[in-house]
C-alpha cells in the first residue's frame, strides 16, 4: 500500500457540488487546493482556500503553484467551477455569454493545462469536468443552450484528451450530474425539479462527490462521461 499522500485541486469549491467534493477528498485523507472567487480562509492544515477568477490564467497557475510548492505534488484536478444560465435562446444576453465561456472555458482550459505539464513530469494523473446531463438529454422546459454549448464541449474536450494522454499515465474523465440539491435550487422548487428525473428525485450532493471518487479509484477508466442524474439519460 502506498504511503504517498495525494493532491487534488477543486474548482468552485465555496459550496454545493465543490464544498461536497472537497470534503470527500478530505475525507479520505487528500490534501486540497481548493478555489472560488469568493472562498474563505480555511484553518485546515491540510487544505488550501485560494480565492480568484477561474477564468483567469493567473488564478490556474497559482493554483498549481500552490499545490506543488506547499504539497509536492498533483494527483487529480476537478473542474467543478461553471455558471448555469436557463433562459430562452434569444433572451441570453452578451454579458450572460462572455461569462459561460469566461468561467466555463476558459477556467477549465488554462487550469488543466497548468495541471497536465505538472502531471506530465509525474507520468500520472486524473482529471475531472463536472459537466451537466443536459448536454446529451435535451429538456424543453430547461431551455439552457449555453449549458449545452460549454459544458458540452467539456465533454468533447474529456474525449480528446483522454486518447491524447491515454499512453502518458494521465487519465480525463467528466461527471455529468442531473438537477441536484445546491443552494442554487431553492427548496420551493425541489418537487418540480424531482419530477424531472425517471427516478422521482433531485441527486445529492454526496452523489456527485461519489462518483467523483470512483473515477478516481478506476485506474482502467477514461474517457468516460458518467451521467448520475437519475435516469435521465435512459430517457423519459
């Protein structure tokens, strides 16, 4: 067994799905770097809070600085910052735009190319999108293109780098979570949002966390998007 302790980097990590990542890390004995824009200091020896613009190429490279000058190592990055937007097409305006790609896109491509070079040296590593079920089960009464549009080719990009890294020791992997109890679902509006999964019910927190471990335990698996949103992806 190995005494080596791990390093993961989560992004968007001051609540919801992030903070449910962190603490499942932690949990297992992880040390995190962890970022939001507006994430607090944390008194955890074994955890890093760095606040800043994921979509800023400053922001990833710190990150990883961070990461390997205070822990000496990389083990997984979880791309879990995003901004989802439901609105009809013609209403998303150019400011609602710029931001998707600005904290969808860009955060994820500067930090994982930031985090590949480190893994790269290490000849190992694991990388996770959350991205969303939406992307490949359309849903008329949550119009949300631009949802589509990025984390969509966050998919695409799991995919493609997952061959290109496949012979270099470097996993990529993507979480694609149904409507899940975050605080960006308010409680009047639970039941209407079960009723839009098969299985009669909003995911957990702890459900995402979940599969976020598993892929990190599956050393034979990339590639893969793992859809855990209840059904939705078998259809209606």
């Amino acid at each position: 067994m190995s005494d080596i302790q791990k390093v993961a980097i989560v992004t968007g990590a001051s609540q919801g799905l992030g903070l449910g990542i962190v603490n499942a890390f932690r949990a297992r004995g992880y040390r995190v770097v962890a970022n939001s824009r507006s994430i607090a200091p944390s008194d955890d020896s074994g955890l890093i809070a760095i606040p800043g613009d994921i979509g800023d190429p400053a922001t990833a490279k710190r990150l990883v600085e961070e990461a390997v000058g205070r822990f000496g190592r990389l083990d997984t990055l979880v791309n879990n910052a995003g901004i989802f937007i439901a609105s009809p097409f013609t209403d998303y305006s150019e400011d609602q735009y710029r931001q998707k790609l600005r904290t969808n896109l860009d955060g994820f491509f500067f930090t994982t190319q930031e985090a590949i070079r480190v893994m790269e040296k290490q000849g190992s590593g694991h990388i996770v999108q959350i991205t969303t079920t939406l992307v490949d089960n359309a849903d008329s009464r949550i119009p949300s293109v631009l949802a589509s549009l990025t984390k969509g080719g966050l998919d695409a990009a799991t995919r493609s780098l997952a061959i290109e890294y496949a012979a270099r020791g470097i996993r990529v992997n993507a979480v694609a979570p149904g409507i899940i109890k975050t605080p960006m679902n308010p409680p009047e509006m639970h039941e209407t949002l079960a009723a839009l999964h098969p299985m009669g019910r909003m995911g957990e927190i702890e459900d995402i966390a979940q599969a976020v471990l598993y892929l990190d335990d599956a050393k034979f698996v990339t590639g893969e998007i793992l859809h855990v949103d209840g059904g939705q992806i078998a259809g209606h």
